[in-house]
C-alpha cells in the first residue's frame, strides 16, 4: 500500500446529531467529514441493530452511547458494511455489549488485511493515528455463508445481504424490506468518489464491473430511502447516479487501455474531465485510483 492520502480531519463521531429517518430508526450522520461512516440504529419490539460503528475505540464508545439510549434496555446486535477500519474498528467499545455478526468473506477478509489496514489509516494523519490509539480487532460471534440471513428483531425483520466482491470481498448491505430502507456502506456514497481501495500488490480485490453489477441489484430491491456509507440520505436516485459513474470511469478508462494507454496515461487523460464534470463531489483523489483499477481489468 504505497499511496497515502492527504491528512485527513478529525474523524470523529458525533452522537448528539443522530436524528430519525423512520419510526425507531436512527442515523448518526457523517456530516460530510472524511472517514467517518453514517451509522445506523434500528430498534424493534425485542433488540436493536447498529450498523457501522466508527473508527477506533472513543468513536465506538459514542456509538454505543448513542445505540444504548435508543434501545432502552434491549439486547444489540451491531453488524459491519465491511471490513474497514472508519466503519469496523470501533468494535471493542461493543464487544462485552452486543452480539455481532456478518457475513463469513468479510471475516475472512478483516483477518487478511485489518492489521495493515491500521497501519495504513494512521499514514493519513496525525487526527486519524489518534483515532486509532488503542484500538483493538474484534472478530464477531457470529457469520453467516451464503447470500442472506434474515433478523428478527421483534415486529420489525432486517435482511443481511452480501453480494460478494464489489468495493471488497465482504461488501453486505441491510435492507428493511418492510420501510423499504436500504444501508449501503461504501457501495454507494453520495456526492462523494467512489471510493476504489486499489493498492496493489497488497489489495487489489476491488473489483468495478462487479460493482456496477453489485448496484443494479441494488436499484432492484425498490428502496425508498438510501443510507449511503458516506453522504446525505437519500433516494433511489443516489443508487443510480452511483451505477452511471461507475459505467462512464469503465467506458472512458476501457478505451484508453485499448488505444495503448498505460494507466499513468489514462489517468492524465481522463482525470480532469471527471473532476470537472462532477465539481461538486468530494475526495477527487479516488478518481486516479479507480482507473487504476479498471486499466488493470482490461490489461489482466
């Protein structure tokens, strides 16, 4: 993993702007801040479900604070989009209070690679290294294989899907098919670039035609409200905005491998038109990245 981004903010989570999207459903929102993840509570008749934590363990703390008072007594489960570390690695805050669990390729995957992701992260800046003091990784007491497992959380059903390797190999999405909401973690954002974890060798599993696909299914199940991993909430619409950035990278990055572009080149070509077409999305640095990993597609 040799490229670092610019240092980033404090990535700190702020509880006491969680606000109510549905009846018992909360989002702590990310307010725009880089690597921190919107985190969700849904709380039913007889548990509560956290999606997402934060990164490191004060982050998880203030989660937990914030899924605790919501519950009002009710046993947790927390669950992860995927495996890194702004969305995961706060975990330990939960670990003695909650049951966790997802699907078994991220544990595989946060097995692999979460010690060398912390390393990474704390390259970012001296606000994401602090965040990261302290922190430990904590496996869950539950997965499940396959492509679903359904919660009952007490007059209120979650569905867990995982759709295989999309931005990782673990990507699941949560989706209440009764209010018709849908936690996406990174496979969408909104108003932000997409986000390409594209370090070879170390990491490349991120795979964009999977992810277009990923996203087409993802616009299938009909939700009303989108809660991105980073971003607004949002509508269908999000979804789909998501799919035709992802499409256009493709289309623009395929034709320059084929005119025999390296990937230095295709990224000087294609680079700037993005930014400029899309001015108003953050974090344009994922841009080159995601170049990078379809010139590779096409080249093998």
């Amino acid at each position: 993993m040799t490229e670092a981004a610019p240092a980033a903010p404090s990535p700190d989570v702020d509880e006491t702007q969680i606000y109510a999207i549905a009846p018992d459903i909360w989002v702590i929102p990310d307010r725009r801040v880089p690597l921190v993840p919107n985190i969700g509570i849904v709380v039913g008749e007889e548990r509560a479900l956290v999606v997402d934590v934060g990164m490191g363990p004060r982050n998880g703390e203030r989660a937990l604070r914030a899924a605790t008072e919501k519950a009002g007594g009710r046993p947790l489960v927390v669950t992860t989009t995927h495996f890194h570390p702004e969305h995961g690695f706060g975990l330990q805050a939960f670990r003695d209070e909650s049951h966790i669990i997802y699907n078994s390729a991220q544990l595989d995957e946060f097995r692999e690679k979460g010690a060398a992701y912390v390393d990474l992260f704390k390259t970012f800046g001296p606000a994401v290294a602090d965040a990261l003091e302290g922190v430990e990784l904590v496996d869950p007491n539950e997965t499940y294989g396959g492509d679903r497992i359904e919660l009952d959380l007490g007059g209120r059903s979650v569905e867990l899907l995982n759709r295989g390797r999309a931005h990782t190999r673990g990507d699941q999405v949560i989706w209440l098919p009764e209010e018709r909401i849908l936690f996406t973690g990174d496979l969408v954002e909104s108003r932000i670039f997409p986000i390409y974890p594209y370090f070879p060798p170390e990491d490349a599993d991120v795979n964009g035609s999977l992810w277009i696909d990923v996203l087409r299914w993802l616009e299938g199940l009909g939700p009303e409200q989108v809660v991105p991993g980073h971003g607004e909430v949002s509508d269908s619409s999000v979804i789909r905005t998501a799919r035709e950035y992802h499409e256009l990278l493709r289309e623009l990055t395929f034709a320059q491998a084929d005119a025999g572009a390296s990937a230095d080149e295709a990224v000087a070509a294609i680079e700037p038109a993005l930014h400029e077409r899309y001015s108003d999305w953050d974090q344009p640095e994922w841009v080159a990245f995601g170049v990078r990993c379809f010139h590779a597609e096409r080249t093998g």
